[in-house]
C-alpha cells in the first residue's frame, strides 16, 4: 500500500464515514448524507472534459474528452447507497474514464430514495440503455460501468437485459459493488474497523430500508443470490479490508459458477471505490489503466 493509500485511508476515515449515519433511516438523515457527498465531491479534481446535461426521459450528462472518435461507450452509473450521488460527484472517475478509454461516458442520473423506491433505479437504467439502442449505439460497442450501489445497479440491469431478450452490452465494469442489500456477509463485521468510508450499520438501516416487503433474496436487489448464465465480461475490484469484500467475492464465485469471464482483483487495504482518487493515488491510476485495457479488449473487432 502506497503512503498515499495510508493519507487517504486515514482522511476518509475522520471525515467520510463520521457523516453516514447510523440506526434508524430517516429522511432528514439520507439527506444529510447526500448533502456530505454532493459536498466532498469539490475536493476531488476533476480532469479536463466536455459535459453535456442530457435532459428528458433520460437524466444525466455525457462526458467526453479529447476528440472521443472512438464507437465505444460507456454508460456510467454513480454509487452512493441509492440515496446519494449524481453525475457530478462522479466526473473525477468517469472523465477519466472518458480521457483514458477514447469513449463517450453517459453518466445516469438516476432516481433514488428517500423519494422513489425500488425499482425506479431499475427502471432509470433500462430506458437510459434502451436511449442508447434506439440512439443507434450498437450493443458491442456499450460498456456498462458503476461503483457501489451503482456497481449493484450495472449487475441488476444485466439481469433485466437477460429477463427481457435485449442485446446485451460488450461487458461490465464493477468497482467495489453492493450486491448484498442485507448485508449479512462476514466481511461487513470484520472489517468493520478497517473500512475507511462506508459505516456498517448505516449500510444495513438502508439495505433494510430498500428492501421493504420484497424478498431479500431478489437477485434485481442483490444480485449476489443470481445466476450469472448468458451474462457478458465483468470486471470486479474491490479493496481487501471493505466491508464490500465478500459481496464482491460473492459475485466472483458465481461468475465461475456461470461459466461468464471475469477479470477479478482485491487491491491490499484500497478504501472503497479507491480509482476515483487516481490524481493522487497510485493505485487508482493502475486500476484505470486496468479498466482501460479491459474496455479496449472487450470492444474489439
């Protein structure tokens, strides 16, 4: 782990996780936290890109940068448990996305609790793909790229592309994915003090909260208990001490299970979603130049 790694840890640590709450979900809570992330997101730089707000049916912005001539692209969905984050607290990772890979980035801006309820994230991303085949888009050329609840949110649409018979997407990109929404995995108690962002039990009050009366076994909520068959590429990262470790794992067993190809990777003591500080980490400049290679390789003639 680079001293970087060690700074960054140890700032997320004393500011980040403090403002999750913990206990009981409450509006004004999910609010405060939202607030938190809108907020903190000023502090990252951002690389240089075109943002175009793509406004409609359809919410977000694309993201370009440099010429951006190449026939790939990436559609981006932003973490923050399914109550926070946007597009813009995004841009330091998906413009660099857009720079490193030479692809267009459309960054989903997507409804969220405590508003909207499941499965109106769902519902967001289908139409923002459908947006893109009926855009003329090919199928081939369409990467699928998310963080957290958003790396949760990229499985689950693979899902629903399946149930539906669309074409799928050239493959998937997940960086540290909630894919347990009850949060019973080990590794959400025993790295518990080691993760440096996310705090467990706000986790679990809102893996709870999304849950409702659905069954918590729903592979469109978590899609650790789904068959993976048919499912294109995936790219899974994931740091070795976050809580999010064995949800990742989870779908690195049932990707092998499936028969899907996977390019898999646990990044020693990474925080969560670690390449969205690539400016000053090391590691998340080798994770990018990884997702790169991935997203070159899959789009391919």
């Amino acid at each position: 782990m680079s001293w970087q790694g060690r700074v960054l840890s140890q700032v997320l640590r004393r500011t980040m996780k403090p403002l999750m709450f913990s206990g009981r979900t409450t509006r004004a809570r999910m609010g405060i936290s939202a607030w938190a992330m809108e907020a903190s997101s000023s502090l990252v730089p951002v690389p240089a890109a075109r943002f175009t707000p793509l406004r409609g049916t359809v919410r977000g912005e694309w993201v370009e940068a440099g010429e951006s001539n190449s026939a790939n692209v990436i559609l981006y969905l932003h973490g923050g448990a399914y109550i926070a984050g946007s597009p813009r607290t995004h841009r330091p990772l998906t413009a660099e996305l857009a720079r490193s890979t030479g692809a267009r980035v459309l960054a989903l801006e997507y409804r969220q609790a405590p508003e909207h309820a499941f499965p109106a994230w769902i519902d967001d991303a289908l139409a923002a793909y459908q947006h893109l085949l009926k855009a003329g888009e090919r199928p081939q050329h369409i990467v699928l790229a998310g963080d957290s609840a958003g790396g949760n949110l990229v499985l689950v649409l693979l899902l629903k592309l399946r149930e539906l018979k669309l074409p799928m997407p050239a493959g998937a990109v997940c960086l540290s994915p909630w894919t347990d929404l009850a949060c019973r995995y080990h590794s959400h108690t025993l790295n518990a003090g080691f993760e440096a962002m996310l705090n467990p039990e706000a986790l679990r009050a809102l893996g709870k909260h999304h849950i409702g009366q659905h069954d918590p076994k729903n592979p469109l909520l978590s899609p650790a208990w789904a068959d993976l068959s048919g499912l294109p590429p995936l790219m899974v990262h994931v740091g070795s001490r976050e809580i999010l470790l064995d949800d990742a794992r989870a779908i690195k067993r049932n990707a092998k299970k499936a028969g899907v190809r996977l390019r898999y990777r646990e990044w020693t003591d990474m925080p969560h979603v670690f390449p969205l500080f690539h400016r000053f980490l090391p590691e998340g400049r080798k994770a990018i130049i990884e997702i790169t290679d991935f997203v070159k390789d899959i789009t391919s003639p």
